[in-house]
C-alpha cells in the first residue's frame, strides 16, 4: 500500500481540490490505491482507509441497466436510496437520494471534488425528504462518469454543509483519445414506458502532453407508464339538472346511467382513468472536462454540463361530482391534470492549480451553478372563473443560483518529528447562493367570481405562484478549514480537521472531524471517526412562500407557506431557522482475505441531530385565535423550525471476491448490505404564543404529526442487501444481481383494523406495513471485437411489485385500492424501488 501518496491525495481532496500536481509515477501509484481490487475486479470499498468508501466504476454503472444516474446508483451502493415517484410534487422532476437512511439534503454532492448547487424547488409534498431540497443527481449524464465515490461518513468538517450523512463524489472522465457511442432500447413488460438512450463520449488532447479535452452529448427519451387501479370512486353528480344544456358525453369512456343518490354516479365497468407511474421524459444533456499544463508546475482545468429536462406528471382525477372543483360546461366529465415541467440546469466550474515555493499544491476555482424549474398546468381549470376558464397555465418558475470562490492548498510534509508523513491542507472559500420565485399567469391564481358560492380558486391541482409570493433571496457565506492526515507508523493513521462557517443569515457554525485507522497486520485493521457536522438551513426553506387559495364557507382562504423571515412568526414563538447539529461516530473493521481475493468491510455508525429543521403541520387559523389575528386571510399556515431531534444508527457490510477458473473465466461476487434505523428521540413543545386562546381539545396538536414522523423513520426501507456475481469467458460477460429492499410503512386512508398488515391507533388512524421485496437483474453482453459489444437484460425480471395499499382486505383482494378511489395503487407516501414491473433492454456499445 501506497499510504504516503494515498494520505497526500486524502488532504487534496479534503481540501476540495479533487487532484494536485504529481508526476506520471506517481499518478500511476494514486490511481492503484483509489481503486484498489483483486485482479479480477475494482471493489467498491477500499479496506485501508480510515472512512468507508464505495467506489462503483463507470462500467459497474452501466452494468445496471438502468437510464438515469439517480437508479443507476441506487442499484449499485446499498447505503443510497432513491426511488421514482408519480402524482407526487416536485418528486416528479428531481428524485429524492440518500445516504444511510437519511434526509437527501443531508448528503453532499461533488463532481471532481467541488460542491455541486441544488435543485430549485421544494419538496412539499408527503414522501420521503418532506421540506427539503435535493441535489439533481439526474441532470449529469452518467457517460461523462469515470467513477462514482460514495462516502459513507460524515464530512461537514472538510466540505462544509450537508455532508452530515456522507459524500457522493462524481469523478468527471479524463481521457484524452478515443470514445465511444451507446445506444439502448428499452421497454416495460406492461407495453408502455418504450425508452431510448443516445450517448456519445470522446476524448482528445489539446495539443500539449498532459493536456485533455473530453465531452459527453446524452439524449434520452422516456415514454412514461401508467400503473392506476380501476376507478370505483363518484363521477357524474346524481342531479342531471347539475348539467343544464351540457350533460355527460354519451360517447365517454366512462358514461354510466347507473345513479348513486347518495354520493353521485359510479361506474357500472371497471376503467381506469387516473395516471400513476413514472413521468413522461425527454432530456439532453451535456458535460465536458478539460485541463491544459502551462508548465511542469502550473495547470489550468475546468469541467461544467447543461441539462435540459421536459416531463410530464399527472394530478388525480376531477370528477364532476365535487361541486367545487367540477367546471362542467367545459369538462363535463372530468378531468385528469397534465402537469408538464422544464427543467434547466448548467454549471461551470473553472479553476488553476499550481505549485509554488517548497511543494505547496495551491487550487484556486471559480464555481457556477443554476436551476430553474418551470412548471405548467394544462387540461385543468380554475373553478372560480367558471365558463370563462382557460384549460392551460403558467404556474410559474423556481429558480436556484450558486456562486463559489475557492482556494485550498495541501502539501506532504514528510517525516515530521515522531511522525513518519504528515499531510496538511488548508482553504477558504466564498459562496453566494440566491433563491428566486417567480410569478405565474394570472389566471393560474386568480379568484374569480364563483369563489363566492364555493368553487376553488387558481389552477386545480397546480395553482400558481402569485404576486405576493414572489421572492429574490441571497445569502452569504465564508469558509476557513484545516485539515491534517499523519502517518504515525506503517500501522497507524491519523486525521483531523476544523472548519469555521458564517452565514450572512444566521451566524456562524464550527465543524471538526477525528479519525484513524490501525492496521493490525497486513490482511486486518480496525478503523473509526467522530464528526461533529453540521446543516445550513436552504434558501429555499427560508424564503419559499408559495400560498394556495381554496373557499371555507363561500368564502376565499389561503393555505400560506410562511417565509422564515416574516416577522409574525417570531411573535407566535418560532424563530428564523438555524444550522442543524450533528455528532457522529463511525468504527470499522476491514480485511483481506483467502490471499487477497476476498476484500471485507464492516462498518457500524450512529448519528445524532439536534434541532433537525421540519416543516410544521399546517395550523388552521379557526382553531388557533392568536394565529388568525396575525393571518387573518390565512385558512391554514405552514413554516419551516429547528424542531426535533433525531438518530440514525445501522451497520454497512462489503464483501468483494475475485477469482480465475482454469477454462479463462473470472468471477466478481460482491455482497453489500446495509442495516438502518432512524429515530424522531424529541420534539420542542408547541409555543404558548400559538394555543393562547385556543380550546383544550386543540392545545395538544404537535408542530410535526404522526405522519411526518413516519416519513423520517419508517418510509425508507431500514435494510438493502445488494449480491452481484460477473462472470467473464472469452467475448462474453454475464451479469446477475439480486437487490433485496426491505419494508416500508406508510399511513393510508381507508385502512381498516380488519385489514392484514395494517395497525391502528385509538384513533382508528392506521399504518400499514408494505413487505420486503427482491428484484433481480441479468444481462448478457458479447463483444464481436474490441470496438463493438452488444447487451441484452431485463431488470426485474420476475416482475416484482410492492404491494399494494391494502390489497389484503376481503373484497379487494386482485381489484382496485381504496386509495385515491383506485387512482393510486401504490405507496406515495414511501417507496422501495418503484412500480413498473420488468423492463428489457437492449445496448449497443461502439468504442473508437
């Protein structure tokens, strides 16, 4: 082992800088040591480092099988999560990810090592990450990957904000010659979601040795699918006077005359008239990498991508029996919601390094990140205009900006004292971030006339962003760290690091991180950390204001997301938002084993968070005096508050094993599992200022429910076991890999204490439990030469489903959930691996 290079390039990246300036021999030497394996494969977990790694390669990547980057990863480390989501808010544009079971903004995303910016909007809706923001893993092509590290400890002491979970650094392609071109074709075994992929990566030098440019163009194309149940809920109203001249459609998928006095008209067949599934999709995308060598000495680099995504989600069916969402002389019989959303999104990241006086390495760069979300709402209505209604809106754009200025430098010191290497690094850093809301048409908020007599306002499933919830939002930030890595003796390892924060915003925040390794012989050691990390409350927690408008008693009231520095909120208890503190430990064992074919990594972990930011539960202003009075145009009010105190613990195993047959072939077998549990152990008590007034049956409410509760600590399966075997012969790989997630819960309406798998409180308020489930993989690929290599899989191949929201109850069993009236069969609230069945595929490979 190379554990002087290695300790030189874990300050580097500690640093930020991703690389320094070595020579050949020793990029050779580091590049070993970064993907240490057996000779027949590059394990994922690196067993002599202090901190757990996976490294996953590019070729491990596209051995999934899968489209996008987000699934890609999800099948490939078992401690990251992330799962695709139907009539879901802003899920339906940019998945949730994460680490070890936790929030997604509590993961850090690099790409060569540099911070990358966030996603524009909110995740407002009940799923995982509920009032957080992620990072967009699926706005980078992954053909622009050379690898994908996943650090699996936290890192806030050397990264800064939201590494609280861990790592996911994205290592750019640097080839400078060749390239390949992969074509995939695909298709559900339901007969929807047809997709289609294009990548094209090459590489070329610059003109001067060292110097390179490599680029990736990525289409992809996906058709959607479609997984609602038959609808059995209401559709026409059971007074045909309702209609006046329009009446039904007799010609209408749907027409009955089948009335139900009670609740309206319902079908007399089965139909399905809803659309959950995977969202419609067509991206472009590119990335490129480049750095040219001035001198021996001195380079300059720089690396960056567009990405321009068009989907298309869905909201639930309007039926025209609800008086108030129902505009029935332009839908008389209904109307599904088409939700189509842009995505664009572009960074910069452009940067020198150099060595200067004794062999100090010094980075400086200059980062750029944007996002803007547009979202629109066609085939709907505003209710409230009546006739005069359009069927298409603007509802408006969210926006992202990230500016950072950088400078780390990092320098091997040597034999120093007692020490036999130190390595030392140092940076600062300035970030700017903005966060924008911008207004939609006026029709998709607007209330109109018919407010008066109960029909709801702004665009149905969508509203709008209105004038008053416009907002242009900036914040602060500057950065100092230091960062030590010592080699006491051949067997000892040592790290630490301190990094001091202030936020124009909130103050200031300190970070540390201690960790060592201790090699007990040359096949066994034992390593471990402690971090005490941290998370900046997002711009867009604080400053999102989003209200929706609907009618109370023929009246017009506002549901109002209440930005963190209106002033009124400080008056009923609750405090602008402040960093989320967390204190972790990390203790592993690794090993090499049967001669150094079997790597294995076992590592147990435990994270505290105190003051973990939440959004609240909405508070109806007619049950909370002191709230009305500050609000009075408001029905409800949510806002975001360091409120609860969390703890994850679990244990991550890895095992890799290479081996050689005597006919040629080779076997990779890796098992990789992941064990978590997260807590809610506290939670602040409701502000006197918000009960004053209030009657006693609605002084109990809690700022964070049951549900919220159960998006943090049950929604997210608690275990992932992951067992891949490649086999190789000749021209032919063979991949099979079984990917087991285990079971999730979530609450549901019109569950039943009668219902198997379902436990209810006092309240007849129930939860269900969606079991354990394991998806299989196989692919085969046969190289015709060495340009050319052709792949045909199918992923999940035995056609496995969740299951379904209370499929058990007698009289349910095989037909429609009683969710959403047959719309929604699956979990929105959790999710384990999606719900479109099997998929095959086919790919074809040209290397040049």
């Amino acid at each position: 082992m190379k554990v002087k290079k290695l300790s030189l390039l874990v300050a580097a990246l500690a640093a930020g800088s991703g690389s320094y300036a070595v020579n050949a021999q020793d990029a050779v030497e580091i590049e070993e040591i970064v993907t240490i394996g057996t000779r027949a494969s590059k394990p994922r977990s690196d067993v002599d480092r202090p901190v757990p790694v996976d490294v996953v390669q590019a070729e491990e990547l596209k051995s999934t099988g899968q489209t996008d980057l987000g699934q890609m990863i999800q099948f490939a480390s078992p401690s990251f999560n992330s799962a695709k989501y139907g009539v879901n808010g802003t899920t339906n544009y940019a998945e949730p990810a994460t680490l070890r079971g936790m929030s997604p903004d509590q993961v850090l995303v690099l790409v060569n090592g540099k911070r990358r910016h966030q996603f524009s909007t909110l995740n407002l809706n009940v799923a995982p990450g509920l009032g957080t923001i992620v990072t967009d893993l699926n706005s980078i092509p992954a053909a622009a990957l050379k690898r994908v590290e996943v650090l699996r400890d936290g890192a806030a002491a050397q990264y800064g904000s939201d590494a609280i979970a861990g790592i996911i650094n994205l290592a750019l392609n640097d080839s400078d010659e060749g390239g390949s071109v992969s074509l995939t074709a695909g298709s559900m075994k339901e007969g929807d979601g047809d997709t289609f992929k294009a990548s094209l990566n090459g590489g070329m030098s610059l003109g001067k040795e060292g110097s390179f440019l490599n680029f990736t163009v990525e289409g992809f194309s996906f058709e959607g699918t479609n997984r609602s149940d038959t609808y059995t809920g209401a559709i026409y109203p059971s007074a045909p006077a309702d209609y006046g001249e329009t009446g039904p459609t007799p010609n209408y998928p749907y027409f009955t005359t089948n009335p139900r006095q009670d609740r309206g008209v319902y079908p007399q067949e089965p139909f399905v008239v809803g659309n959950y599934g995977s969202n419609e999709n067509d991206t472009v995308q590119t990335f490129f990498n480049a750095a040219y060598p001035l001198s021996d000495t001195t380079e300059l680099y720089a690396f960056g991508g567009t990405s321009e995504k068009d989907i298309v989600a869905y909201g639930f069916f309007r039926n025209p029996s609800r008086f108030s969402r129902a505009v029935l002389e332009v839908f008389p019989d209904g109307y599904v919601p088409v939700l189509p959303g842009q995505s664009v999104d572009y960074s910069l990241v452009a940067g020198v390094k150099t060595i200067l006086g004794n062999e100090w390495n010094v980075d400086f760069s200059y980062s750029t990140g944007h996002n803007h979300l547009d979202q629109w709402n066609n085939n709907s209505t505003n209710p409230s205009l009546g006739a005069a209604t359009p069927t298409e809106f603007y509802v408006g754009r969210y926006e992202f900006n990230q500016d950072i200025l950088e400078l780390n430098v990092a320098k091997n010191l040597g034999e120093w004292g007692a020490i036999d290497n130190l390595s030392a690094a140092f940076g600062a850093s300035y970030r700017k971030d903005n966060f924008q809301l911008h207004q939609g048409s006026p029709e998709s908020f607007e209330v109109g006339p018919l407010a008066s007599i109960g029909k709801d306002v702004g665009s149905s499933a969508r509203p709008g962003i209105s004038s008053a919830s416009v907002n242009d939002l900036d914040r602060d930030n500057f950065a100092l760290y230091a960062d030590f890595e010592a080699d006491l003796n051949e067997s000892f390892l040592l790290t630490t690091a301190l990094r001091y924060e202030d936020y124009s915003d909130f103050g200031s925040n300190i970070s540390g991180k201690f960790g060592g390794r201790y090699r007990v012989n040359d096949n066994l050691a034992v390593r471990g950390s402690y971090n005490r990390g941290f998370r900046a409350p997002s711009l867009g927690q604080i400053g999102n204001r989003v209200n929706t408008s609907t009618v109370q008693n023929g009246a017009v009231v506002i549901t109002q997301q209440v930005s963190s520095d209106d002033t009124r909120l400080q008056s009923l208890g609750i405090d602008q938002p402040e960093a989320e503190i967390s204190n972790s430990f990390n203790f592993g064992i690794t090993g090499t084993m049967l001669g150094g074919a079997l790597d294995v990594t076992l590592d147990a972990f435990y994270i505290d968070i105190d003051e973990r930011i939440v959004v609240s539960e909405r508070l109806n202003t007619s049950r909370f005096p002191a709230v009305a009075t500050l609000f009075p145009n408001a029905r409800e009010i949510r806002f975001f508050t360091n409120h609860i105190d969390t703890e994850t613990k679990g244990i991550d195993l890895v095992l890799n094993y290479g081996t050689e047959f005597s006919n040629g072939g080779e076997l990779d077998l890796t098992l990789a599992a992941t064990f978590n549990q997260t807590e809610v152990t506290g939670q602040k008590d409701t502000p006197s200022q918000i009960l004053t007034g209030a009657s006693a049956a609605n002084r109990d409410i809690q700022l964070l429910g049951q549900t919220a509760i159960e998006l943090i600590e049950v929604a997210q399966p608690q275990e992932k076991i992951v067992l891949s075997a490649v086999y190789r012969l000749e021209n032919w790989n063979f991949v099979a890999r079984a990917t087991r997630f285990g079971e999730v819960e979530a609450f549901s309406r019109g569950l039943s204490p009668l219902d198997s798998n379902v436990e209810c409180d006092s309240n007849n308020r129930c939860v269900q439990t969606f079991g354990a489930k394991t998806v299989t993989d196989i692919s085969a690929t046969y190289a015709f030469n060495e340009n050319f290599r052709l792949t045909f899989g199918a992923n999940n191949v035995f056609d496995v489903y969740p299951d379904k929201y209370n499929n058990t109850r007698d009289g349910f069993v095989g037909q429609a959930s009683s969710y959403a009236s047959g719309q929604i069969p699956y979990s929105r609230n959790s999710n384990q691996f999606g719900f479109n069945g099997a998929y095959y595929y086919m790919t074809a490979n040209v290397d040049f």
